[in-house]
C-alpha cells in the first residue's frame, strides 16, 4: 500500500476532484455495507446546495492509495459536523479520518474554543473504541437511514381528485418550487425574491434529474408537494432528498404520491431500492424500513488525546 492524504482542490464546483470523490464513493457502495455514510446523490446535493460554505472546501482530506481514493472525511455546509467514508479495505484509517476531522473540520467557537461532532455508525463498535480513545464523547442520535424495496405490484401513486402530478421536465416553474419548498420546510409567509437563484444553482448538479423531480400540483396551479429524487443508470439504488409539503395541504397524501412517483421512475429504469435519510413515520408508513442509525460523537478540539 502506498497510501498518502492530502487536502481536497480548493475550487469550488464541479471539478476533476469532485469526479473523483463522486466515482469512489459510488465504488464503494454495496448492499448492507453501513460504513459508507454518504452516496454519490449526497456528494452531488452538497455542492449544488446554496447553503454550501465553498471557501472552506480545501479542509475535506481525501485518502489515495496509488491513484485510488479510498477514504474521505468532510463536512456538508458548514464546518463543525464531520462524514466519513471508506473503502471496507481500509478500515485502518479510522483513526486518521477521526484526526483530520479534529484539526481541519471544527468549528470556532463564541468563547474561542473549537469542537467537531463525527457521524459514527451505531453498528461500528470499533470505531467507537477508536473515538473514545481519541477523546470523543457519543452525544445526541444523529441520522437514521431507511429504504424502501419496491414490492412486486407498485403501489398506485395517483394523487386525490384534482390534484395533478408533474415532473420538472414537463414544467419547471422555479417561483412554484421555490414556494413549495419554502413553505413546506416550515418558513413563515412567503419566499424571499432572492430564493430563485437558489432553485438554479440547486438545479446545476451534473446528473440533476428533471424527469425524476415530482411536484404534486394543486387545483390553482400551485406546486403544493415535492419531491426530489437522484439516481444514475450505473447504480441500483436510488435518493430521495428533498421532500416537502406545504402546510396547508398536509395529511392529504400528497407528499406519498409524490414521494413513490418518483421512486416509479427510478425502479423502471432499473433502480432496485431507494434510500432515505430519515425515519419519520411518513416515511415508514409508505413501506420504508429503517436500516441503520448512527450518532454524534463530539470532541473539544483543542483538547488533547
């Protein structure tokens, strides 16, 4: 093994790096393996997500053996919260991604001290012992994730009378998705103006999927369900992020239709399984199953070992 780490490319976007991050962590991917993290779709959200703090993109650490990445420690949007990925090969580095992640991905504090809180799988006993060793304290539960197998019969994903279901190919109304997913995050009134770049750049993903993207629309026109769904043709599994309903319109099962519509899509073109990062009885009552839970181990970086 020639295995060596290095920061990741510093510029933002869609570059010859992010190909790569997004190529090994689609390697590594296979059924019941839990020590994955992220998929590729949540690599891709990351980058096209406005919240993305892109000047700090060269504290991700990326582990190569050869010309092969094999690892990788990093943060979503903000530094603070650390993912880890690896090849099962290279369990080993565990306590390297646990470093990196104490010096390169904490966040500052108000009274000057730092802190970085690592995702650990509930199922990694050793790499909890690792943790521990290195000072971490397991704290809250952090993110489930479930998924669906598509039965043999698909459910039928017809919405209520009068409401309709459309997919972004056939009508991308950026005011309408940008409402539908103001509001259905729970946001008081309505968008800010500025919401509508947001919607572009979220848009601009390499393998973003119009065609995949349901929104249920309402009698008036209104985009009131949404569901966005990432898959590529080279896998078999399929994401579903993000989904929201507005409030005015919840408990009526929409946000189901939308939600199996779009896994439809997928399985026809040959997705076997989709999943979620979730475990809300919503989920669970439209055939999710929940597949693991992980939590937040958290450590005061300026702390020594």
């Amino acid at each position: 093994m020639n295995i060596r780490q290095r920061n990741y490319t510093s510029q933002p976007g869609f570059t010859k790096d992010f190909f790569r991050v997004r190529d090994f962590l689609k390697r590594i991917h296979e059924p019941g393996y839990k020590d994955e993290n992220w998929l590729w779709s949540r690599w891709e959200y990351m980058f096209s997500h406005p919240q993305l703090d892109e000047t700090q993109l060269s504290r991700i650490g990326v582990w190569e053996d050869g010309d092969k990445i094999v690892a990788l420690a990093n943060y979503e949007d903000r530094l603070g919260h650390a993912w880890f990925s690896f090849d099962k090969d290279y369990g080993h580095l565990k306590p390297d991604l646990l470093e990196h992640a104490a010096q390169r991905l904490c966040r500052k504090n108000e009274d000057g001290t730092k802190t970085i809180r690592a995702l650990i799988n509930d199922d990694d006993l050793e790499f909890q012992r690792i943790a521990k060793e290195h000072g971490f304290v397991q704290t809250e539960k952090g993110e489930p994730t479930s998924e669906y197998v598509p039965p043999a019969t698909f459910p039928d994903t017809t919405p209520p009378k009068g409401f309709s279901i459309v997919s972004l190919a056939e009508e991308n109304d950026l005011k309408k998705i940008d409402r539908v997913l103001w509001r259905g995050f729970n946001h008081p009134g309505e968008p800010p103006a500025n919401g509508i770049e947001d919607r572009k750049k979220m848009q601009s993903a390499p393998h973003f999927r119009k065609d995949l993207t349901i929104a249920i629309k309402a009698p008036n026109g209104d985009f009131v369900s949404f569901c966005g769904m990432w898959y590529d043709r080279d896998t078999d599994y399929a994401l579903v992020e993000p989904v929201a309903t507005d409030p005015e319109y919840r408990r009526l099962g929409l946000g189901r239709s939308a939600v199996l519509e779009g896994i439809r899509r997928c399985v026809n073109e040959g997705a076997k399984v989709a999943y979620v990062g979730s475990r809300q009885p919503f989920y669970l009552s439209i055939g999710f199953k929940l597949l693991y839970y992980s939590h937040w181990w958290e450590k005061q970086a300026n702390q020594k070992r």
